[in-house]
C-alpha cells in the first residue's frame, strides 16, 4: 500500500485533536512529520484516507492513544545538554541528599543520566522520571538503549553503570539495575496537577516547552511548579527560554537554570 496523503483539512484536524488531548500545538511545517509517523497506522488498518483514520480514533481510545505516541516521540540522549549536567554535580557536592523530577523524560536516557551522577555522588536520592508517550515510559523502565548510545556518557559512569548486551542484546546496553531502586516512571500530563508524587529540590522540563503556545506553557510551568521546593530549581532546555510568559515566582539563576522564590 502506497502512502496516502494528508490533506490540509485532516491536518487542521489532528492540530485540534493533539492540542485537546496534551496541549501540543503542531504547526504548519509538521504535517509531513505526522503523515510519515501515522503511515504505518493507516496500512495497519488498510485505510485509503486519514479522514478514515480520524474517525477511528473519535471512538476508540487505544487507538488513540497509539495516535499520541507516535506523534509525540522526540529525540534524546544521555548527558544531553552538558551544562546541566556540571550544575548538578554542584548541587550534589553541597547537598547530602535530593529528589529530581525528569519531567518530560522521553525513554529515561536523562533520567538514568541523573541517577549515576547521584549514585557515585550522594546516597540518599529519588528520581523519577514522566512523559506522556506510553510506549517511551515502558522503554524507560527496560533501560535498554543501543550501544550508539553508550559514547554521550563519561567513561567513568560508563564503566560502572552500563552492561553491554550479549546474544539477543547484542549492539544494546543495560543501564546498571543497582540505580533502578531508587528510581520511578510512570505517564503523566503536563496539563494536569500532579499531587501524588510530592515535592522536589530540581525539576528538569527540558525541550518540551517549545511545543506550547504562551497559555498552554504558563499552565504546564504553574502546574511543574507546584512540586517544586521554595528555593528549588527549574532547568528547561538551552534552546528554551521563558520570556513570552509571566513567571513572578521565579529567578533566573544562569542560562534555562530557574530558582523558586
């Protein structure tokens, strides 16, 4: 089955239904990116039109789901952003304990990141680590990354956090499960107030920001926020910044590293 085309109708659509179900907002330039990744939806089902597909997932929320997951997937990799990364050994060289929320966390690569620099650092800590994407929060649990991967990470942590795969795992890596008890994944909406996981020292919200509008972006700040410690930190990505909206409550402390007043 060849490609079936996107029109701009069904496009327009798909803006609509991501924008409501996660706040996302996709603009113009992304309806290539959304044709390829739902192609193989359309042949799983054997559909000539997304028309057809966007009837499907009106009434079936599994399929749904699958739909935001495959849009929803970006790109990550561990010690991404090194900057970050120097801040929190900082942090951790005058501090005897912390909890960290990845929040956004893709497949754990910077959650697992985070947790070797604790590991060798302090012994009592907590990360936990949420995304949207079902599919990305199982891979996060497995800790099981191609062996590409492997070279973003210092050496040091390498050779004592990182498995490499024999037979079936060949070319993979497992993260060391020494860290895994004292870390936690699960799904989580950003658009949503999370009470049940308490309060953090840091919280990383790192290249997710730059898919929301001004409204939606305040609304995922203040609700982040609400688990963030007076005098905690706020770390968004490099690339980001929080100058289009309103944040009273916050001080700019270096370059995307925010402090809660």
């Amino acid at each position: 089955m060849k490609n079936v085309q996107l029109l701009d109708n069904e496009f327009k659509t798909f803006q609509k239904v991501i924008f409501d179900a996660v706040g996302i907002t996709l603009n113009d330039s992304k309806k290539t990116l959304v044709q390829s990744r739902l192609n193989k939806r359309m042949i799983h089902y054997n559909l000539d039109s997304f028309a057809a597909y966007l009837r499907i997932i009106a009434v079936d929320n599994v399929e749904k789901n699958e739909m935001i997951n495959l849009i929803t997937t970006n790109e990550t990799y561990f010690f991404r952003e090194e900057a970050h990364f120097d801040f929190i050994r900082d942090y951790l060289n005058n501090n005897n304990e912390v909890r960290i929320w990845s929040a956004a966390s893709s497949v754990g690569a910077e959650a697992y990141s985070l947790a070797m620099l604790c590991n060798d650092k302090v012994s009592n800590w907590k990360i936990y680590g949420s995304d949207i994407n079902s599919d990305v929060v199982k891979k996060a649990k497995m800790g099981l990354y191609p062996l590409s991967w492997i070279d973003k990470i210092p050496e040091e942590l390498r050779n004592k956090y990182c498995l490499k795969g024999k037979g079936k795992y060949e070319g993979q890596f497992l993260v060391e499960r020494e860290l895994v008890k004292n870390m936690s994944f699960f799904e989580n909406n950003l658009l949503k107030l999370n009470t049940k996981i308490g309060q953090f020292d840091i919280i990383f919200l790192r290249n997710v920001l730059l898919y929301f509008n001004d409204e939606t972006k305040t609304k995922v700040i203040n609700n982040v926020l609400s688990n963030l410690k007076t005098g905690g930190y706020l770390i968004i990505s490099l690339t980001e910044n929080l100058q289009t909206i309103s944040t009273p409550n916050l001080k700019q402390i270096a370059t995307s590293i925010y402090q809660k007043d």
